[in-house]
C-alpha cells in the first residue's frame, strides 16, 4: 500500500492513552509499519504532548535503570535507530502508525516480548511460559481523534501484523476499567474489555503489589 500524504500534526495535546471507543470512526484508519520515511509523521503526532513527547516509546524497550538517565533527545534517537534498523535488516517494525485523512494520529507499540528489556526484567510481569510471543505495550492517539475507535482499530491492525510476521500469540497487559473512567494517562496499554471484545483471554495475573491491584495478562493465539 503506497505511503500515505504528509502532512503536520497540530500542536498541543494530552498524554498517551487509549481513547473512548464509544462513536464509531468517521473514516477508515491506514495502518502502515513504522519506516524511515514515515518517521516524520510519528514525530509529529508524538510532539504534539503528553508522555510521548519525553518517552518516545522507549519505557518497555529500555531497562529502569537505562531509562531513568535517558532523556527525551536520547529515546527519540533510540527509537529512530530500532526503525533505520529494522528496515535495513527487513525486519518487523517497531510499531505501527494510523493515519486518517493522510495525517498520523495513532501509534501502536508491537514486537517480539524479547525486545522489551524492561517487560523481559520485569519481577511483576514474569513470563507465563517459554513461548516466542510477541506483546502490545503501548496505544498513543492523538486528542483530537480519540472517541472514534482508533485504538480497536490499530488493535486489530497489530494483530494482522503480528500474524503477518509469524508470532504464536499475542500478549498484553491491559487496564482492567470495569466501567469506570480513567485519565488517559492511564490507558496507554489500552483496557481490558477492548482485548477481550477483539477475542483475547485472560492467561494469567501480574504479582500484587502494595501500592497497585494485579493486572491481567491476556492472550490472542495466531497459529
């Protein structure tokens, strides 16, 4: 599918978030694999705010303690780098860009679980099992295209990517909203009845924490 039109992002926004998806989309959403030449677009929808403009998508891939000295310069330039090398190597992207009317409005993180240094460290979110699977870390849409399905969307659309490329399953780690509302802030790995709606299952439950309720651990098998 050919490169959609470029054009500028506004400015000005919230932080990352999965939206509402209560309104149905207005258009159809193009979702294309992050490349070089799309860099620009993702670099716009991330510079309009929020936690995106500082983590570029760089807290999951990174250790604590490598992200902690990072700062925005560095994890923009570390996740140009992942891009300029997947594409060099004919590899999977590191995520993937919507676009509505040629104009870069959602993002979401995908890959092999193994990328993810914090995800693979992570004494809250061990592996359930030896399986290669592949996980869904991130949702950002801008604020002016949220309410219109678009994380259902780049959901469905990283599933087929994921397929695509050959991944066993699909895990996430979802926000369980059980009907109340949340900051945006808090819905970056997007909620649970959204991965449920989409046929995930629940396979298994982070390690309590004093300061936060468990989270689940949730599944789409692909082969």
């Amino acid at each position: 599918m050919p490169a959609p039109k470029r054009t500028n992002a506004p400015r000005g926004g919230p932080p990352k978030g999965a939206p509402d998806t209560a309104r149905p989309e207005t258009a159809p959403l193009d979702i294309q694999p992050l490349e070089p030449d799309r860099w620009n677009d993702l670099a716009s929808l991330f510079e309009e705010g929020g936690d995106p403009k500082s983590c570029w998508c760089m807290y999951w891939r990174l250790r604590s303690k490598d992200f902690g000295v990072n700062g925005a310069a560095a994890n923009r330039a570390k996740l140009r780098a992942l891009t300029d090398v997947a594409a060099a190597e004919a590899g999977p992207a590191p995520g993937l860009v919507g676009y509505r009317d040629g104009r870069a409005v959602g993002w979401v993180s995908l890959g092999p679980r193994s990328d993810y240094g914090r995800l693979e460290r992570s004494t809250t979110l061990r592996r359930i099992d030896d399986r290669p699977v592949w996980s869904v870390v991130c949702f950002v849409v801008g604020r002016r295209a949220r309410r219109n399905g678009l994380a259902r969307a780049l959901l469905d659309g990283a599933i087929t990517y994921a397929r695509k490329h050959g991944a066993p399953a699909l895990e996430a780690y979802p926000t369980p909203t059980e009907g109340a509302r949340h900051p945006a802030a808090s819905l970056y790995r997007g909620t649970l009845s959204m991965f449920q709606a989409a046929g995930f299952k629940v396979v298994g439950w982070s390690t309590p924490q004093a300061n936060a309720a468990p989270r689940p651990i949730v599944r789409l098998e692909l082969d």
